[in-house]
C-alpha cells in the first residue's frame, strides 16, 4: 500500500482507498484518506 502525510494526525500512515488522478495541472496524484481520521490525503507520484 501506500503512505502519505496526513496534516490532521501529524504522522506517517498507510493511505485507505487509495486511487491514482490526473489533476488539472497535468500532474499524477495518489488520491486517498487517512484510515485514522478520515481526512483526505494527496500525494504527488511520479509521471
């Protein structure tokens, strides 16, 4: 799976649902939430 940030917990976590978008800028995202707090988690991938 994947880690990401999450800004509300403050720590490192394994990102629940996790799902691969393209943003508008033309940038790669893994999109997800925190499975603790619910909190949704971006996180930039590499094209």
């Amino acid at each position: 799976m994947a880690s990401g940030y999450c800004l509300k917990c403050r720590k490192q976590v394994e990102v629940k649902d996790a799902a691969e978008q393209v943003l508008k800028s033309g940038r790669k995202a893994l999109v997800g939430a925190c499975p603790q707090c619910g909190t949704k988690i971006v996180k930039f991938i590499k094209s």
